[in-house]
C-alpha cells in the first residue's frame, strides 16, 4: 500500500511549487484568474488522486489475498506429494494435462489377461471359498453354484453346449479361466461390486472350478497356480476366418469395368412408358384447341407454356385451401374449375360467406377484371370473405395463376 502512496504525494507537491512560482510573474488581474482555474484543478487533482489512492488499497487487499492462498496451496501441495504434485510443462503446443502418474495407471489397469498377466498376487483355497460363496454368492448362484431361481447357473452344463438350449456355465463354456476371475473381481457380488480382495476371490473362484468338478478339495488358486488349471472348452473359440476360408469360394468380385463385350438400346424409356406424362400438360393441350375463340385472354394464356408454368408456382399459394383439375374437389375453399364466367359463389356443396351469397344472388359472375380486383386484395373487394387470405400484390402473379387455373381447370 505505501509504495503507490509514495508515488502520489510528490506529484501533488509539484502542483502547489507551480502555483506559487505563477503568482510571482504575472500581472494581479490575470493572477487572480489563473490562480482561480489553478485551484480548481488542485481541487480536481486532489479528488482524483483520493479515489486513485482507494483502488490502489483495494488492489494492495487484493494481492495480499491471493498471496495467502497461494502460501497455503504450496504447503499442501508440499505435504501430499505425489498425486499433488504441480503438472508438469507440457511440451505440444496446447499445453494440456500432463503424463498420467503410475500410480493413475495402476488404479484403472485392473484387467487380467488369458495368459495371467494382470493377476495380482494372492491365493485361496475352495473351503474357504466355500464360506465366502455361501454368504455372498449362494442367495442368486446357489449353494453349489448351481444357480437359483432365474439367477445364472455358474456350475454344470457339461455337453449341453450342441443342444438347443445350451448350459453355459463357467465350467461348460467359459474358455479362460481369467474371464471368470476379472468379471467376479470387478461386478460381483450384484449390487456390491469392487468389495472383493484378491484372496477373496482366488478362494471364491477355486470353489466354482471345484464345483465344476474341474479341480480337488486340496487344490489352492494362486496367481502361481492359476496356468495350471484347464478349462474344457478351452478349444471351442475359433477365430473367424470364413472372410478367408469361405467368402471367396462363394463370391467372385463384382465386374466394375467393360462388363459387357457389346450394347444396345434395345427400347426408350418413354415407349416402354416408364414416366407418365402429367395430367396437366395433356389438358393444356386440349384447352388450345377447345377454349371459346371470343376470349382471348384465355387463349393467350392457355397457349403460354411459360405463363402457365410460373403461375402453377404461385398456386401453391392456394393450393391449401383450393383444388382445380379433373378430380378437384371442394376443400377449405371451392374448387376452382372452370372459373371464368361461373357464377360467383356458385359452386354445389360449397358454403359460402355471406357476402358470396349475396353476389350469387345478384348473378354476378367472375370476368378477368373482377377476379384481378379479389384476388389483390380479397377482403377489400369481398367485404366479409372467409377467404383468410392476404391476396397477391403483383399483378403478373395474378395473370399466372389465371393462366394456370385456367389451363387445368376448364371442364
Ligand atoms: C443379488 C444377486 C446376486 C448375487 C448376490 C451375486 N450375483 Fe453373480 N450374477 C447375478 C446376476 C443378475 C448376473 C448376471 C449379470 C449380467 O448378465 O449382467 C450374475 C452373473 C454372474 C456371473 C457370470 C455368469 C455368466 O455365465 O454370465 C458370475 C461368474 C457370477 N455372477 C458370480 C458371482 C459371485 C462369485 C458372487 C458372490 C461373490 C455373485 N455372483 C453374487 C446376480 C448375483
Ligand atoms: C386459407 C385458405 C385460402 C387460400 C390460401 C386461398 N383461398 Fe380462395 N377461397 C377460400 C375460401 C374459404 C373461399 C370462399 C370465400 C367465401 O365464401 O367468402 C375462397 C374463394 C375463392 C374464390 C371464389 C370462388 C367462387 O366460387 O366464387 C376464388 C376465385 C379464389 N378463392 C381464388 C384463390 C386463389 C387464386 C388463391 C391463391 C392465390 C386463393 N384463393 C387462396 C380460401 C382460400
């Protein structure tokens, strides 16, 4: 704290011998005034230097604090050594984590392997695994492992393996011994797993070999011992070569390349009638031929194949409420068959609002411009439509969709 203190309080005394030397060569009225906006900048340094001084106090706490902590992490660090050990630099480029420890390495490297490796040092004997296996095993396994209930049956189960309904036991399938150590090891017993010692379970897996009938009563399971013990079905894993031994005799490899010495077409997709033709197209057809001569918008429209395809694009538009086409039929909104010069609000099974009512009542029917003026703006023209329909701003969009209307929806 009283090393920024140092540094303030001579910067304020430089201030004040700049006052005085000022005083002396100038003249009064102009000294009064500088003298004044001096002071209010003492004033203001003064202030300013008050509040440094507060974070600097606040900053000097600071460092103590962390200091202090840090003291007492090094003291801990120093009495637990090994695992607290601070990490080590890492060499590559992101600097994460460090070497795992042995002792890391130990604690997760439990497995035991065919061949022993991994078994730790111990032994048991099958009486004393005896006990052990009646009192936390025997509830599910059985008292002669020979299983309870639907609990698995560890013991028995010799020659079943070719039957439908194969015993798979420790004694009847199981190839390593090590399997039956390291799964007891690490799992059993059911809902206490990991509570088990290395001698515990020696003795524990002597009395299953025992009744198995795969060793005497006098026999001890050591880490030494364990080799000695043969398993019965030690011989009936094969290792899986029929992509080898079988696949080839069956399969050649498929031809990728000049399969064929020659080709020919010998038919077209469009005779052979693969993809049929779209309803609409063969309509449109008809329409140019069929449509009354006097209306020309039709025509035009009918004989656009361009129109007529940019106005099915805005029909989708429509398309949740209207239906048009030969099987149209009446949805949200009537179908649209057939739409020029029908009656508005005319169509068979349809309810219409109102407002449509009314216009059918009166005979109205839709010409191009009375459809140009609904659909721009439905509840406009049609006060009281049910139409929920906000309408089409672009007036090339409307003459697509009539185009297109008309195209497929003459009857
Ligand atoms: C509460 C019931 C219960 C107890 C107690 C119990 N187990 Fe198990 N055991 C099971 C169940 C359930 C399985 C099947 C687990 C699975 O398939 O995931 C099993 C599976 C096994 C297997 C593998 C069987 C196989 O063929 O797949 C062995 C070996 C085994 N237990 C041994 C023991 C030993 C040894 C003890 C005593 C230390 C023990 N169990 C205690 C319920 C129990
Ligand atoms: C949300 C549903 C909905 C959408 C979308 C919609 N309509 Fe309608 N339309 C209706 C309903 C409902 C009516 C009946 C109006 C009434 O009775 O007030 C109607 C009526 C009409 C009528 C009058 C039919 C007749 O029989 O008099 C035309 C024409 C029409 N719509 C064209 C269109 C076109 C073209 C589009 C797309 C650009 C469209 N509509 C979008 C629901 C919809």
């Amino acid at each position: 704290m009283s090393k920024s203190l140092n540094l303030f309080l001579p910067a304020l005394g430089g201030t004040a011998l700049l006052l005085g030397g000022a005083y002396g060569f100038m003249s009064r009225d102009y000294g009064a005034k500088t003298i004044e906006s001096l002071e209010i900048r003492v004033e203001q340094s003064t202030a300013s230097a008050a509040s440094a001084v507060e974070s600097a106090r606040a900053a000097e706490a600071e460092i103590e604090r962390l200091a202090a902590e840090r003291d007492e992490l090094q003291v801990i660090a120093a009495a637990g050594g090994g695992l607290t050990q601070p990490a080590p630099v890492a060499e590559a480029v992101y600097g994460l984590g460090r070497e795992a420890l042995p002792e890391e390495i130990a604690a997760w490297d439990v497995d035991v392997l065919p061949d022993g490796r991994g078994l730790p040092v111990g032994s048991g004997d099958v009486w004393t695994g005896e006990e052990i296996f009646v009192a936390q095993c025997a509830s599910c396994h059985g008292d002669f492992a020979e299983g309870s209930g639907n609990w698995p049956v560890l013991a028995g189960g010799f020659g079943t393996l070719a039957d439908e309904d194969p015993v798979k036991t420790i004694g009847s399938y199981w190839p390593y011994l090590s399997t039956s150590w390291d799964y007891i090891n690490r799992s059993m017993p059911f809902g206490a797993a990991g509570t088990l010692s290395a001698d515990d379970t020696y003795a524990i897996v002597a009395y299953i070999l025992y009744s198995n009938d795969l060793i005497d009563d006098d026999f001890v399971l050591s880490n030494e011992t364990f080799m000695d013990v043969e398993m019965p079905n030690a011989d009936g894993f094969v290792l899986d070569d029929r992509a080898d031994s079988e696949y080839t005799v069956w399969r050649t490899e498929p031809c990728m390349a000049d399969c064929k010495d020659s080709v020919e077409i010998t038919m077209h997709a469009s005779v052979v009638d693969v993809t049929p033709e779209e309803e609409g197209e063969e309509e449109a057809a008809v329409e140019t031929e069929a449509a009354p001569a006097g209306d020309a918008d039709v025509v035009e429209a009918a004989v656009d194949p361009a129109l007529i395809d940019a106005g099915k694009g805005v029909f989708r538009q429509c398309q949740a409420c209207h239906e048009v086409g030969a099987d149209a039929t009446n949805r949200t909104g009537p179908h649209l068959n057939a739409l020029l010069g029908r009656t508005i609000g005319s169509v068979d099974g349809f309810r219409y609002s109102n407002v449509f009512g009314a216009a059918q009542d009166a005979g109205d029917v839709w010409t191009t411009e009375a459809l140009e003026a609904f659909l721009t703006d439905p509840r406009g023209a049609m006060s009281g439509t049910k139409m929920a329909y906000r309408g089409l701003s672009d007036p090339a969009d409307i003459e697509a969709v009539l185009a297109y209307i008309e195209s497929i929806g003459a009857e």
